[in-house]
C-alpha cells in the first residue's frame, strides 16, 4: 500500500470538496471548543482554590480546644505520625507572653511566645531559631519596634510572685522577620527551651541557662504541656486526624469544612463535566460516522475507479479515515486557537491574584485533546468506511 | 496472456435474465481485436470480465499468464481475494472507460500518472511523452472538467498506457466523437499499444471504424430464450 499516494489522493480530493470538509471540520469544533473552554474553567478554578488552601498552612492545622494534659512523648509520636507534617508541645499561653523593647527605644511591645523548630510550615523559607537567644519576630511587631533581622533586642519577663510583681531579663537576637501572611499579630517565635524557660521562671522554678534562681525541679517531675502546634501534612490527612482526636476523646478546631467544600465543588465540576463531555463526544462520533458513510456513496464512483486502477480495499479505508483526520486536525487546531482566546478573556475578567488562573489547561490536557480527537474521527470514519470494502469496480465505472 | 474457456456470467432473472458466454478466448501480446455488436448485447460486461473487475460465476478456465506463471483468476474471484486481483490490474491491465474515468480532484498530470504513482514507478518523462502523443501536453495542468470530450478520451488514454501494461481494454473510447477525430484517436492509441507490444480489446459498436483501424473483429451474437432472458455468445474465433 503506497500511504503518501494515498494520503495526497485523499488531501486533493479533501480540498476540492472544500465547502463539505469546511462544515465537517465546523461541526467538530463545535464540540471540541466548548469542551476545552469548560474543562480549562474546571481545571483552572478548582487548581487556584486548591492552590490557595495548599499555599495556606493555616488551613492544615489542627488545634486543640480546651486545656490538655500532654507528655513530651505524646506530642512526639504525633509528629512521627505519616499524616502530620509538623507537631510541637506549647506551653501554658498565660506563661507565654514577652515585653519586648530595643536598648536604643523606650517603646515597649507586650508579644505572644510561639515554640518553633525546624519543618514549622508557617516560617516557609526561613529558617527557624534553635538557639536559646535567638528568635523571628512577626512582621507587625517589627514595625511596632522598628527592628530589623541581626537587631539585639531586650527581653522582659514578669510574674506576680509571693504578691509582688517580679520580672527577669534578657537579650535576645532578630534572625529574621516573618511575612503577614505568615502571622498577622505580634509575636515572636522561638525555640521550645525559651518558652520552657520562661514558664519554669513564672511557676517560681529555678532557670539554669540564664542564671535565674528559684526551686530546684523536682527529679522525676515531667512536664505537662497543655496544648501543641499541629499541622497535617496534605489537606486530604485534615479529616482522618480531626477523627483520630475525637477518637481519643479530643476536641480539635480544624478547617475540614473549608476543604471539603473545595473537594465537593471539584467533584461536582467534574461529574458535569464529563456528562456533557460524554454527549458532545457521542454525538460527535455519530457525526464523523454518518459523514464517512454519506463520504463512500458520494464518492462512490471515484472509489471505483480507484479499486478499478488496482488501490487495495485497505488503501481505499486509509483513504476514507485520512480525510476524517484532516478534519481532526484541523478542527482541534482551530478549537486550541478559540480557546486560547476563551482563556485569555475569562482570566482577564475573574482573576486578582497574578499566578492564579480562572482557566488554565496543561500541556498534557493539549495532548489528550488530540489524541482523543483524532482517535475518535478515525474510529468513527474506519466504522463508517468500512463500506469501501463492498464496493465492485464494475458497479460504479460505468457513468464516470 | 488471457486463455478463457466456457466463461459464463449472468446478471437478473427471469425475463430479466441477462447471460454472457464465452466459450473460447486467448489473447496474446500484439493481437488487437475489436468487440462489435449492438449495444447492450454485453461488449461492457466481457470488458469488465477481462479487466478483472467483474466476477465470472463458472469458468472452466481463466487463467492470466505473468512473468511469474499462471495466475488462476476464476480461484482468486472464488476465494474473495481482491487485494491479489488489484495488485494484477495494477500491474498488467489499462483500462479506457466509457465516459473517461478520470478523478476530477487531480490535474491531467496527475491523472496521467496516477497508475505509475501506485506500482512505484520512477517519473522518467512517459507522462509528458504520452500526453505529446495523443495531443494533450497544452492541457497536463488543467482540471478534467475544464477539457472537452475528446480531451478526456485521449487523456483517459494516456492514463491506460502510462504504466506500460501488458493488456490494454477499451470500452467505446471514440463513442463521443466525430467520425473523423474518432479514427484519429483510434490510431493514436493504437499507435501506442503497438509501440508497447502490449494486446488491445476494443469494444466499439462501429464496425466500419474497426475495419479502418485494422482491427480484427470479434462478434458478440444475442438470442432470445423461451424463459424471455437473453444469452449472449461469444464469437468462436476458430
């Protein structure tokens, strides 16, 4: 079988019966272009709100009501757990607290103790402060006290102790300032034995690493921390670890809700999606078939001359499905270039936020698109087609 | 080339019936014969039967002789193998239809070359030459609509000859025209067929032209049966 012969052959007679081709490549966009603006909006809308909730870590994190009772050992098998991204003890929030102020200002900050350690998704790129004397102060406090990252910062810790009011000091050094989106109030974040040290002052113990007397710690006294820093790891493990707690009998806060409305709109886009998809495509097969079959009775006494001229049954199909292709092609060429216009006008009208996409398709989606089209046109027009194989010779020269 | 013995097509029933007989045919390479009778006594069907394109329904011989030996064509009709019975006309059959036969989505170029294109044969300048010989070069780039009657015969011509095929058919190639360029285009393809060696079968319903352009004349003879179908026989040329 000569396929240049005949794909030429088939081209040449494709373009004189220009005005049909035209309608059988229009009717295929009609199908193709929709569908590519509608699953583009799907993927494009469904991808920024996914996106936007990944990028938040605050939406991962669980957080425990009401006051626990933890061990260190606990909180430490929760973060080994392969659905937790990160999980950290706190400590008592009353005892957590600082007043911060520059040497060279007399203005004061009162700021939240938060512990921090490495893999804290809230600290994103920056890294976090393992020392005892350093710390990341959060973006409002730093405009408050004017610092900046490597500023020394004097340190205040009060207690009202025996009745009178106490206070220990200390410096403590800026590694960096966190973004607002990050956290929107004033706090610093700091490692767990700063935060230790802090409440061990405030319960009237002895703090060795600063030289601040007070009661010797008991031996074999554990502490208890009454409540810790979670985060799951995907947004999918939010929901098993809200009812892993309540199985254990602990009230957790979580955003579980806001995640499953993103996954039920996903859902849902999805099943309208594919049964429009699903009609467009039948009808679009039906289409290419009835055109392939209306193709061999017109064409019927070129077909015969063909056969007469020695063509193989197999190439006369080529011939058939070649033409139904060169309408694929060219109508998915034509349905990229219409929704790439469609993309470009419903991202300029709905998105705010540069990066995000109201419609949006991956190079993949491009390739599916076609393959799918032209699979289906060539199925569809060898189905149809198939008559060429019951053409005689004899039945269609005759008036040629 | 051709060797056929008691070769029998019918077609209808009834009254209807329509029967061709060909008791005894061989054809060699150099003989031109003519098909006369009236018309519908069955030139078209035993050109038809001849060019492979048309299936016997008894044969008690129809062979085709190649270079590679005898090739059974009553077999190849019999076990539905079309592809071999293509690849046969493609190689050794030139057919002139009725009404022309060209594809009128190619150039008379195209046209021309078409059969040479599907066997693979290389563009050695025989289009061109064909077309000077039978008077069409001016036309090699036009569409077949925009030719005249006479054009289109004489391209449809050049097309049967273009691949150098052992037989050449013809199925009243000057039916169209005038009687005086009616015998031009006769000898013009006759001229060709005798420069290739090749063997012609001409069916013409014009014998006094078949006489003039040397061709031996085969009758095809028709009779009424009792059941009110017709038998056509075929000349017994012994």
């Amino acid at each position: 079988m000569r396929i240049a012969l005949v794909m030429s052959l088939a081209w040449q007679d494709y373009r004189a019966d220009a005005r049909l081709s035209a309608c059988t490549v229009l009717a295929l966009v009609a199908v193709i272009a929709p569908l590519l603006v509608l699953f583009g909006l799907k993927f494009g809308l469904v991808g920024s709100l996914t996106e936007r909730l990944e990028r938040d870590p605050a939406v991962r994190e669980v957080i425990p009501m009401g006051g626990g009772r933890f061990s260190a050992g606990f909180i430490d098998e929760l973060a080994r757990r392969p659905d937790v991204a990160f999980a950290l003890p706190r400590t008592r929030q009353i005892a957590a607290t600082a007043d911060l102020s520059l040497p060279t200002s007399d203005q004061t900050v009162n700021v939240e103790m938060i512990p921090t350690a490495v893999g804290d998704p809230l600290l994103g790129d920056t890294l976090p402060a393992t020392e005892l004397d350093r710390v990341l102060l959060s973006q409002t406090a730093a405009e408050k006290l004017g610092a900046k990252p490597g500023d020394w910062l004097d340190a205040a810790f009060t207690r009202q102790f025996s009745g009178r009011a106490q206070a220990q000091r200390t410096r403590l050094q800026v590694t960096a300032v966190l973004p607002l989106e990050a956290f929107g109030r004033d706090a610093i974040f700091a490692s767990t034995e700063l935060l230790e040290a802090v409440e061990d002052y405030r319960d009237g113990r002895a703090v060795d690493a600063f030289g601040w007397p007070g009661d010797a710690p008991g031996a074999n006294e554990q502490r208890v921390f009454p409540a810790f820093r979670l985060y799951a790891r995907n947004l999918d493990d939010v929901e098993p670890l809200r009812l892993y707690f309540a199985e254990q009998h602990l009230l957790v806060s979580t955003r579980a809700q806001t995640i499953a409305q993103v996954k039920s709109l996903s859902r849902n886009l999805s099943l309208v999606f594919w049964v429009i998809a699903t009609l467009a495509v039948v009808g679009a097969v039906a289409a290419v078939f009835a055109s392939a079959l209306a193709a061999v009775e017109r064409k019927r006494r070129e077909l015969s001359v063909l056969r007469l001229l020695g063509f193989s049954t197999g190439a006369l199909l080529l011939f058939v499905v070649l033409q139904a292709l060169y309408s694929g092609v060219l109508a998915v060429v034509i349905s990229f270039v219409l929704y790439g216009l469609a993309e470009r006008g419903l991202n300029l009208l709905f998105v705010q936020v540069p990066g995000e996409y109201a419609s949006h398709l991956l190079i993949r989606h491009y390739c599916v698109a076609l393959l799918a089209a032209l699979g289906a046109s060539a199925l569809a027009a060898a189905l149809g087609g198939w008559r060429v194989a019951r053409i005689e010779a004899s039945e269609g020269i005759r008036d040629v | 080339m051709l060797s056929l013995r008691e070769v029998r097509k019918t077609r209808g029933e009834g009254s209807q019936r329509y029967s061709l007989v060909i008791p005894r045919l061989d054809l060699a390479a150099g003989r031109q014969l003519a098909l006369v009778g009236p018309s519908g006594c069955g030139k078209s069907t035993l050109l038809d039967l001849l060019a492979l394109v048309l299936s016997p329904e008894a044969a008690q011989r129809f062979d085709f002789v190649v270079d590679e030996g005898h090739v059974d064509v009553a077999g190849l009709w019999r076990d539905a193998r079309q592809n071999r019975l293509a690849q046969l006309r493609s190689r050794q059959i030139g057919y002139v239809l009725q009404t022309g036969g060209l594809l009128g989505y190619l150039d008379v170029r195209s046209n021309i070359g078409l059969p040479r294109k599907l066997l693979g044969m290389s563009d050695d300048g025989t289009v061109e030459r064909l077309a000077a010989q039978l008077e069409v070069a001016e036309q090699l780039g036009k569409k077949p609509q925009a030719l005249s009657v006479g054009q289109r015969q004489r391209v449809s011509c050049a097309r049967a000859l273009a691949h150098n095929p052992q037989l050449l058919l013809a199925d009243e190639p000057t039916a169209a025209l005038d009687p005086l360029n009616a015998l031009r285009v006769m000898q013009l393809l006759l001229g060709r067929v005798r420069a290739q060696g090749a063997c012609c079968v001409i069916a013409t319903h014009d014998e006094s032209l078949a006489r003039e352009a040397g061709l031996h004349s085969l009758r095809i003879a028709c009779v009424q049966d009792k059941d009110g179908g017709v038998t056509a026989t075929l000349e017994d040329e012994r």
